[in-house]
C-alpha cells in the first residue's frame, strides 16, 4: 500500500503582514487628518466669535481695574541687630495673623484703629549682599588675618574675629506694608515698626551689647598707646644704637626682636575696629535698623497679570463648554 502525504497547506503566521501594517498605519494618519480638519473647521467657524469672548475678557479685566481702588505700599529696608532673625519673622507673621482675624484687643495697645486694617497686608523677604570685594580689598583682609596670626595667643583676637565675623553674616530684609488709604497707612506702618522695636529682651540685650562694645573701645585704645610706646622705643633704640662708636646690629637685632611692621598694622586695624565699634553704637539702637524707610507708592500691577488672562480664557472655555453639550444633545435626538 502506497504511503500517503497530507497534503501542503500553508501555516497560519503569528507575524502581521507588513503591507496590513501600512494600511492600519495609513487609516490611522488618515483619521487623526479628519479630526484636525473638523477642528480647524470647528474654529474657522467660530473665530469671530472667539475673537470676541477675548476682546470682551480684556475688556471686562481694564473694566474691574477701574472700579478697584489702587493699591499703596511703603517699602522698610532693616538691618537686623542681636542675631533677631527668627524673633523678626515671627512677630511679622504675628502681626499678619491679627490682621487677617481683625484682632482689636491687639492693635488697641499700639493705637490703631482695626478699621484702618482693611486692605493692610504685611510681607518680609531677605535681601541677598551680592556685593562682590574686589582685589584690593581681599588683599586687606588678608594681611589683617596675617597680622592677627603673630598674636593668636591674646584674648583680645578671639574678640575680634568674633566681631567681623558676625559683621558679615547679617543679612538685610525688606518688609513690604500694603494698604489702600495713604494717611492712614503710613501711620499704622510706624506703629507697626515702633511695636517690632518694643521688645523688652532684646532692650535689655542692647544695654549689654552698648557695654561691651564701649568696654572694646577702652581696650582697644589701650592697646594702642602700648603699641605707640614699643615704636617709640624702639625709635630710641635705634637712635641710640647709632650713636655708639662700633656699630653692631647683630646685638642689637638679638636684644630688640620687634616687628614694627606688623605692630603698625595691628594699630591702624585697632583704629579701624573703634571707628566701627562707635558706629555699632548708633547703629544698634533698636532690634531693627531702619536703612530706609521708603515713601508711599503706588503697587505697579504687569500688564499681562492673572486677571487680564484669566478672564479671556474662562470666556473661551465656557464657550466650548456650551459647543460640547450642544453636540451631545444633538446626537441625543438624532438617536431617538
């Protein structure tokens, strides 16, 4: 019996033919073609109308901006004394909390009156030094971190680095007042400041920090008529050694091993630290240091703020909105 052979039948391929993969591609552009043609239509159709909602929500924004009265501000530029950061971030929110209750029991003490609070806002931000020292002035310091080497053993150093040190980690801030009325807003705002100022603490702590610093300049002026006599002593040394008949330096370097040069420096860098104690003096009469106490001015609004933006978008998305539901209730009827 002859053997049998099924027949050859092709297998099925788990693999998409490539010209079907073309074509699904090719109905897929198609379609998304369509949809932006309908959108394009869609907005072709309706641009007059779009154009309009916008126009009318750039209107409406100018119109609101003219029935709203103008917003003041007065800007305070504070240096801050005693380390008082967290204390002047504190009592800002404080006072900004009060405000927003309209606390009366609060702002009676200091003499204001809650009604002349409507509209008040109060904000503080740090102002970053980027001032930038140049060449020079690095060269300066140096020499004076030099100089201060050669006496690291005295107390009176520590003293000092402890001072320019914490010179250069202040930081000034500017609290913004906002207010709408300008009479009364500047008055509520040197309230407000006279209150910050008030803290009994750090009263206290500038009573002490007044002694310290007049107890540095009296030791610093001693110092500095200690160093007046070793240079003129040494002056008279060397006078002295002049005149005698043989001339030997060599004894006389071993018997006055004095450095004038770093002596000279030292005193012009004592010089220099009374000159600022005295104005530390002045300066730190208060918690805050009022650099600038700015005039009222008018809060200067973008031209392209949230509101003329926003209205024109709420227009236009409203819009839509009706077109959306539109379409569906026709579609509702076509079913029934």
């Amino acid at each position: 019996m002859a053997e049998q052979f099924p027949p050859n039948t092709p297998q099925p391929s788990d693999e998409i033919d490539l010209g079907q993969l073309l074509q699904m591609i090719g109905r897929g552009i198609k379609k998304l073609g369509n949809v932006f043609l309908r959108l394009f239509t869609y907005l072709k159709k309706n641009a007059l109308i779009l154009i309009a909602l916008i126009a009318l929500g750039v209107a409406a924004n100018f119109l609101l901006n003219s029935f709203v009265p103008k917003k003041l501000k007065t800007d305070v530029i504070v240096r801050l004394n005693f380390e008082s950061k967290n204390y002047l971030y504190d009592v800002v929110d404080e006072i900004a909390s009060n405000i927003k209750a309209g606390n009366e029991s609060f702002f009676s003490n200091m003499g204001i009156q809650v009604a002349d609070l409507k509209g008040f806002h109060i904000e503080i931000e740090a102002i970053e030094n980027a001032e930038e020292k140049n060449g020079d002035a690095l060269i300066e310091e140096m020499k004076y971190l030099e100089v201060l080497q050669n006496f690291k053993d005295e107390s009176f150093v520590i003293d000092i680095l402890k001072s320019e040190l914490f010179q250069k980690s202040i930081v000034e801030h500017k609290i913004t007042f906002t207010y709408k009325d300008s009479k009364k807003g500047s008055g509520v705002v040197e309230k407000l400041l006279e209150y910050i100022n008030s803290n009994s603490y750090f009263e206290h702590l500038k009573n002490v920090y007044t002694e310290n610093t007049k107890t540095r300049i009296e030791k610093n002026t001693v110092l500095i008529n200690q160093v007046d006599k070793l240079v003129a002593n040494y002056t008279a040394a060397i006078l002295t050694e002049k005149n005698r008949s043989d001339g030997s330096m060599v004894h006389f370097e071993k018997e006055y091993p004095l450095n004038i040069t770093d002596l000279l420096e030292l005193k012009k860098n004592l010089i220099k630290e009374i000159e600022e104690k005295k104005l530390e003096i002045i300066e730190q009469k208060n918690v805050l240091s009022i650099i600038n106490l700015g005039k009222t001015q008018e809060v200067k609004k973008p031209f392209f703020n949230k509101r003329i933006v926003a209205i024109p978008i709420y227009l236009v998305l409203a819009f839509f909105l009706f077109s959306f539901f539109g379409y569906i209730n026709e579609k509702a009827k076509e079913i029934e």
